[in-house]
C-alpha cells in the first residue's frame, strides 16, 4: 500500500505518534469520496456487509489508480474498533467496464438514429433493449421501457392479438406480416412487423421486434392504384363513346351526297367555280364567277346576310377555319340547307388572300349532323382531357419514383459505408452480441438498395421506347430456359419446353429481361415443391396476335387477396419463405404494356400459377407499323 501510494512508513505517523488519517494518507480530496468512503467503514463496523467501494487514488507511478475496497473482519472488541479492508487495483478492469460502456453509449446512439423501432425482449417477455424509436411509439424514452414486461408495454387487446404470434417465435419460427391499428385518435395506421427469435445454441432466448410505419406507402399506393383504375375506366368508356359518334358520324358522310367546294377572296367575290359547285348550285361559271358568295345565301329568316358571311371569314394571319350555316339558292328560287365551311388558302404570287368554301347539302340530315358533330367535338375534348390527365398522372409518379429513387441513393451509400466502418472498428467485436444490430442494419440497407434499383428501372421503362425487330420466342426461351437450369442444376426440376414458337415483334433485350423475370418466378416458387415442373408453351391469341404461357405448380397464392398484384413491392408470401421484392410482375406488365401486349396471371393457393403474355405477331402490317 505504501508503494502505491508512493509514500514511506514513517509519513504514516503524525508528530503526536498518532496514526494518520487514511484520507490524508490518500490525498483524498473529494469530499463526496470521502463520505462515501466513511459509509463503507461504518456499514461494516454495525454488521452491514457493505458492497465494493471504487475511489480514485494518486501515486502508483505517479498516476490515478482505480482501487476496488472490500471489507473484512470486524474487531468490536478493540480499543479502537477496526475493520480489516483489502484493497485490489481495478483500475484495469474498471478502464474495461467505462471503454465498454461506451462503446455500449455509441451502438445505442447509432441504432436510436434508424427509423424503424427496434427492441429486444427475453424469453420472459421482459424488454432488455428497446431504441429510440421503439420507445416513443409508447411515449417513453428507452430507459423507461428496458425492464418491463411486455404486458405494461403494451395494451391488452393488442397484447392479446400478439401473444400467439410471439409464442410461436419463441417455439424458434421467424415472423414477418403487417398490421392496421386504431390510435387513440382514431386515426388508422400501418405497420409492416418483424419477429426473429435469439438462438443460444438449440435454445430461443428471446427474439427481436422490428416494426416500420408504413401507413404514407400504403395510402400513396391506394391513391394512386384507385386514381389509375378509375381514370382507366373513364378513358375506356370515353373512348367508346367517342368511336360510336365517329362511326356514326362517318355513316352520316357517306350519305351525304351533295357537296362542293369553290374559291372566294376577302370581299366575298367568288374567283373559281368548279363543275361540282356548278352542280350543287345548279348555275353555271359564267353566271357565278365575279359575284359576291352572299347572292347565293340567305340567312334562316329568309333574309339577305347583308354582308354577315364576309364578316365570319378567318382574320388575316389566322389558320382557323370559320363555319357558317344558311339557306343556299338553287336556281328557280330553290332552296336547301348548307353547312359552309372557310379555309385560308396559301396565295402564292397573287397578292389577294384567297379562301376555299366547302358547301354540304344538310337539308335532310341537317339538323342531326350537326348535333352529333357537337356531341362527338364534347366527347373528344372530354377523352383527349382525361388521356392528358391519366397521362400526367403517371409521368407526375415515375418522375416523383425517379427523384426518390436517386436521393435515396446516397445517404444508402453512407449507411453501408459507416456500417463497414464499425464492422472493422475494435467497437464491435466479432463475437459481441451487438455485431448482429449492425448486420441487421447492413441487411436492411441493402434491401433498401435493391428496391432503389427496382424503381428506378421501374421508371426508366416508362419513359423507355422500344426498338422493334422481328424477335424468334423460341430462340429467346431456349436460351433464357438454359440460363436458369445452370444457375440450379442442384435442383430437380422437370422443364417442359414446346419445340415450335412464334415469331413476334418486340424489342429483344425488353423481352429477354421480361421472360428472364417470369421463368425466375416459376422456378422461385417452385422450391419447396417435390416434383417441380414448369411448361412453357403458345396457344393461338385474338387476330394477329399469340399468347405465350409460363406454368408452375409451386406454391401459387390466393387470387382474390392479391388486388394490387402489379404494383411495385406487392408480394404474395413472406420473404422468410421466399426471398425477392416483389417487382417481377410489376415491371413484366410495364415491359408487355410497351409491346402493346397485356399479362394475365391464374393462380391457387399450393395449386401453382400460370402467366398468360399476349403479344403482336411478326406480319407485314406490323413491320410496317
């Protein structure tokens, strides 16, 4: 002792000869040390065995020391009563304990900076962990939620909702799902959860809880799909009705048999008059040429037009076509209904600005021409406003896609980047339970990244333009067919290929990359089944087209509880049962919908799926197109 305090025998007695206070001897100065130290002596001096007492103390090779104090046999019968104190150097294991704490302080500050919550509970259900964002969601802070059970944490009904869930968690299974839950305020939210037991040995020890919101993601995507589909529907409807006004309205051309056409300038006068006009009209060139228009019209009333016509011709500068109807003048004082319709016409050298009047014959289908020609102007306005906004809509999400998709990018690239760090860093050790966060946090980034990636080629197949050529399916299955069987030549998997397809028009890579994307389904889904067996084959389409089908009797899923099947991330199973991110179907269908093709996708829950493509054939027509 004296050599750690760097003292001698004799400066342990004062100049009376009476000892020397411990506290002098030390150097103790602090005087919240040395009640401390005082509590100790008189805790073991009354027969309380007092715990361990840690103080700082001055002089082993000139530097603090960390001694650990344990009391030791009491002698009450003493003069003086003393108590025997062992004194250790901790300062070691203490410099161990205050490096661990914080290296514990920086892990627990670069989880609570993650979005998702986070937290750890034992096989008792009691919180030993919990992050930031985990413990807000209770209004709490992590401190004030390690250490309770899992019943104070939660509310019962949800507590009851879960406690089945967790057993099988702790039984050793992993658990992904998403949840709706109520708040308070009555306001729904969504919840995408995660469960994964912790393993000691063959033993669950306890498992950890992820959950994300993801309430924004959902209600981005039901605005969007419900505002797709309806805006779909009315196009449709739109588009149909505006191709019956057409065809009625070609009908109603057809029939129209009297018409002309002849030449005016500005005044009215008219400069050319054809054979038809002259027919029409039923006077000759001579008897028109020179004459103003309006001596051939007369308005509804039966009066002269007193110059109105001239007045409804296009303005000089102007490409618009003016329309007038009126009364036209047969010779004999006869009459019949006209729709005049005036054009500019390019005058060339002559200086004069010339007009080209188109005259039909209305007086029996007048009246109805001209009402459907209005309703399908309204139907087209109406179409080409709704096509403009469906269209809008979709550029408006693939740019919001692509701008999300790459400024996502880079604080990902920093995540991966600090999480190597500490992977390589003393602070994690290789066997420190805390290692797993990091991978956990390693794993998510990367997922994030591939769904990056996912939307982005998403977005770039939308503004894409394909480069059509002749494409030989079969050439393309072949190879894409002997792709996938190298990749798994482990698994047992029975290809039925049929001999003879098609050729199509499309672009090659766009149709490589979509049929690449289905096979991979099929024999995704197909490997948890004994007796794999994927088919593809050709069936005849509607005119001028084929359907190409991809069959599998793997694992399937329930048709009617996957509304929102190609959308982007829609998965039908677990990602613990099957790995992915749900894109393959979502950028097939945008790959097809390129083609002028369309996807079906039939499926049973354990009954397999079959995918439907149907797509243009290779004719002269379609070279052409």
């Amino acid at each position: 002792m004296l050599d750690w305090l760097n003292i001698e025998a004799k400066d342990c007695v004062g100049p009376d000869g009476a000892g020397v206070s411990f506290v002098e001897l030390a150097r103790i100065n602090d005087e919240e040390c040395v009640q401390r130290l005082r509590k100790f002596v008189a805790s073991a001096l009354a027969g309380i065995p007092p715990a361990a007492l840690h103080i700082r103390l001055w002089g082993k090779g000139r530097s603090f020391i960390t001694a650990r104090l344990l009391a030791g046999e009491v002698d009450l019968q003493a003069p003086v009563p003393t108590v025997n104190v062992s004194i250790i150097d901790a300062t070691e294991e203490m410099d161990t304990i205050r490096e661990l704490k914080a290296k514990i302080a920086f892990l627990q500050g670069t989880v609570d900076r993650s979005p998702s919550a986070l937290a750890y509970f034992d096989a008792d259900l009691v919180c030993r962990f919990s992050n930031r964002a985990h413990s807000a969601r209770y209004g709490r802070v992590p401190a004030g939620v390690v250490g309770l059970h899992l019943e104070d944490i939660l509310s019962p009904a949800l507590l009851k909702d879960l406690l089945p869930r967790i057993a099988r968690v702790l039984s050793g299974e992993s658990l992904s799902f998403e949840a709706e839950r109520q708040g308070d305020n009555g306001e729904h939210k969504f919840f995408s959860v995660r469960l994964t037991p912790d393993f000691d040995g063959a033993h669950v020890v306890g498992f950890f809880a992820e959950h994300n919101d993801i309430t924004d993601r959902k209600m981005t995507e039901d605005l969007v799909f419900v505002a797709n589909q309806e805006l779909e529907e009315q196009y449709q409807r739109k588009a149909l009705e505006c191709r019956q006004q057409a065809e009625q309205l070609a009908h109603l051309a057809l029939e129209a048999r009297d018409r002309a056409q002849f030449v005016v300038d500005a005044d009215g006068t008219i400069v050319a008059w054809p054979p038809g006009a002259a027919r029409l009209f039923d006077r000759s060139e001579a008897a028109c040429l020179g004459r103003n228009i309006e001596e051939l019209f007369v308005s509804e009333r039966s009066t002269p037009l007193n110059g109105d016509l001239i007045r409804r011709l296009p303005p000089e500068d102007s490409e618009t076509v003016a329309r007038v109807s009126a009364w036209g003048l047969r010779s004999g004082d006869r009459r019949f209904w006209a729709d005049c319709s005036f054009a500019p016409l390019s005058c060339g050298a002559d200086e004069r600005r010339l007009f080209s009047c188109v005259v039909h014959d209305l007086t029996e289908s007048g009246l109805l021409e001209g009402m459907l020609r209005s309703q399908g102007r309204s139907l087209q306005d109406e179409v080409q406003k709704q096509a403009a906004l469906l269209s809008r809509i979709n550029e408006d999400f693939d740019n919001f896609s692509y701008l999300v998709g790459h400024d996502f990018r880079a604080p990902l690239r920093h995540i991966k980047g600090y999480v190597q760090l500490l992977k390589e860093s003393e602070v994690v050790a290789a066997s420190s339970p805390d290692l797993r966060y990091v991978d956990d946090i390693d794993r998510l980034a990367s997922k994030m990244g591939g769904m990056v990636d996912a939307l982005l080629e998403y977005t770039r197949l939308g503004s894409e333009t394909p480069a059509f050529a002749k494409v030989d399916v079969g050439q393309l299955i072949k190879a894409t067919v002997g792709q996938f069987k190298a990749q798994h030549s482990n698994r047992l998997i029975h290809w039925e290929v049929e001999p003879e397809m098609p050729q199509v028009r499309g672009d090659p890579a766009l149709l490589g990359e979509m049929f690449s994307r289905l096979v991979d389904n099929a024999v995704k889904f197909t490997a948890k089944t004994a007796g794999a067996t994927i088919q593809v084959g050709v069936r005849e389409g509607s005119p001028g087209r084929c359907v190409i089908f991809i069959k599998d009797n793997g694992a399937g899923f329930d048709a009617a509880q996957a509304p929102n099947l190609y959308l982007l991330f829609q998965r039908q199973h677990h990602t613990m049962d099957f790995p992915g991110l749900g894109t393959g179907l979502a950028i097939s269908q945008r790959i097809a919908q390129k083609h002028g093709g369309t996807i079906e996708c039939v499926a049973k829950r354990d009954e397999g799926c079959t995918v439907y493509l149907e797509i243009p054939l290779w004719t002269q027509q379609t070279a052409a197109a």
